[in-house]
C-alpha cells in the first residue's frame, strides 16, 4: 500500500520537511495500523526539523509525536478495526516514525482508546494538553485544594499553559495567567483566569532567594529564571509542576524555598509515561478533567503546511494548540 507522508530529510542547508509518497516498508515494527485523522504542532516537532535539534536520532523520519485516528489493522486483541485512538510519546515522531502521514504503525502499548473524546478534540489537547492534565494531577495528587489559593501558570498563551488554565478553572481553582504576549488577556479570562499578569519575574527585578509568598502552587512550562522567582514566591508547603524550558535549562536559585517553606518541585514527563497510567488519565481527560474550551484552544491548519507552523512555534510567535489535518489533506 502506498500513502502520503510529510518526511524529514537532512540536507546540506539544514532540515526539508518534503511531501513524499512511501509504502508500507517504510513503517517501522508495530503491531496496530492506524489512519491518521489529525497530528499536532508540538515544541519538540519543531526541534525534529531544527538541525542540530537532538529530537531525532536518524533522517529520514516522519515528524509528529502524537497522532489521533482509526485502526485500520491491529494484531492486538485489545484493539479492533473501527477503534477510535490517540498515540504520543515513547519514541514516536523521533526514532520511530510520527504522525505526519496518512498512515502510522505503532506498537499496542503506545495506544489509547478514545473515550469521551472525538479524535479532533483528542488532537486539540494533544502532547501539550496532556502534559498539562498530567501537571495538574500532579498538584492534586500533592494535596492541592482550590481553598488553597491561588494558582500561577507561565507560558499561559502556549500549547500546556492555556490547557492548564482551562482544566484548572474548571476544577474551581483560582488561575493567575503569566505570558508575555500582549493582547492575551481577554482569551486568558475567557478560559477562566482570574487575573493576567506578565514574564515573571518582571523586567529589572532582581531574583531573590526568598520573596513574597504568593502563589498555592505552580504550574510552569518556561523553566529558567521564572521557575527560580516562581519556587522563591510560592507559599508554604506548596508544589511547581515543572514541564518545560523555553526560558533556559538553568536554575538560578537556592534550596531555601525547599527547606524553609517545604517547597516541592514536581518534574513532569509525558514522554515515558506507564500506559496504564496514560489511559487512566486520558479517560479523565473525556470526563471531570476535560477542558471546557478546546475550540478556542485550537487553530487548524492542513498537515502540508505544518512546517510553518512549526516555525511560528520555535519563534514564540504560536499561541494555543494548532491542529494539523492529515485525513483528506495531502
């Protein structure tokens, strides 16, 4: 069978994302075949096309570390042709062909079953939205209570931030929204922000080792110097769930949050995830966690146009969580 996928190449100049036609001796081992209905645009698809990214191990690949779609074929009796199913993370999209073709095959212990989800809806949350989902347990999971106070959540406009919003408004929680886009506001408070604040910490403000306690707890995608204000600022006892680095992979700060207001910092990785526990929390992601706003989180775009896309998210110019169309796009 032959079919349409979006290839990474390494070149001379640098990464081409080209449209090819491939076959089945493409794919690589798995035992459920999936037709992709919808991709997403995620950081770490952009690293895949950025050379000297350290997101893909060998060109050629196909980019995408999630997918959404049909089984086609499964040789797993937990799967059957007509189940609707998401797939990320593992070593999809980087050492095992990702979700930018028509057709994925992948193994049955990277598949979930969708409930309560349609496959757009499940695309919309998407890595980013799970790995907010997966903060958010985190912090419940630590004990965090809404009467707690209130929430900060950086990056707010990106693809975990403004699905934290949501799910965390949901759940009752106060949420202060830190971004630096201007004009965010209003989309911030539609998805249920009490209060829309900038960068932290604010241009010229020194970094101390203790500030003023403020936030319940955290959840943080930019990592750098906002994580060390935000741990030196977050009240006793309370957590950071920490999932990103676009601010920097340092930590400029000291152990006193931690042993003078016993400070958790909770790393989050969506990546490695057990898939028992991947499907558990994609089932709440269909009931009491569902974000409430997925069609304004989510831009669309066809999957032929996902290196740009791409680009816009590795310029920080990209808000929300895009959607890329595979099924009838190429």
């Amino acid at each position: 069978m032959e079919f349409q996928a979006m290839v990474a190449h390494e070149t001379d100049s640098g990464i081409a994302l080209i449209r090819e036609t491939v076959n089945d001796d493409f794919h690589g081992p798995g035992d459920v075949t999936i037709k992709v209905h919808y991709s997403g645009a995620n950081y770490k698809d952009g690293l895949a096309i950025t050379p000297k990214g350290g997101v893909i191990r060998e060109y050629p690949l196909i980019p995408g570390i999630d997918l959404t779609g049909e089984v086609v074929t499964s040789g797993n009796p937990d799967f059957a042709p007509g189940d609707l199913v998401v797939a990320h993370g593992y070593e999809l999209g980087v050492s095992h062909h990702g979700g930018y073709t028509e057709y994925a095959k992948v193994p049955a212990e990277w598949v979930v079953k969708l409930e309560g989800l349609t496959p757009r809806e499940a695309a919309a949350i998407g890595t980013a939205g799970f790995t907010a989902a997966m903060s958010v347990q985190a912090l419940l999971d630590h004990g965090l209570t809404p009467a707690a106070g209130p929430v900060l959540v950086t990056g707010a406009t990106g693809g975990v931030g403004s699905v934290a919003v949501d799910i965390l408004s949901g759940l009752g929680f106060e949420v202060v929204a830190s971004t630096g886009k201007i004009g965010a506001g209003e989309l911030l408070e539609t998805l249920g922000a009490a209060s829309v604040i900038g960068r932290l910490p604010a241009a010229g403000e020194k970094l101390r080792p203790l500030g003023k306690a403020q936030w319940a707890a955290a959840v943080d995608s930019v990592g750098g110097q906002s994580l060390a204000h935000i741990l030196s600022t977050i009240k006793y006892g309370g957590a950071a769930a920490v999932s990103g680095l676009t601010g920097g992979p340092e930590l400029p700060t000291t152990v006193m949050p931690f042993i003078l207001r016993g400070v958790s910092l909770l790393g989050i990785d969506s990546a490695h995830m057990p898939i028992a526990a991947r499907r558990e929390l994609w089932a709440r992601l269909g009931k009491d966690l569902k974000p409430a706003h997925l069609s304004l989180l989510e831009n669309y775009a066809p999957i032929t146009e996902a290196e740009s896309v791409l680009r816009s998210i590795l310029e920080g110019t990209h808000s929300g969580r895009t959607v890329l169309g595979v099924a009838g796009e190429f």
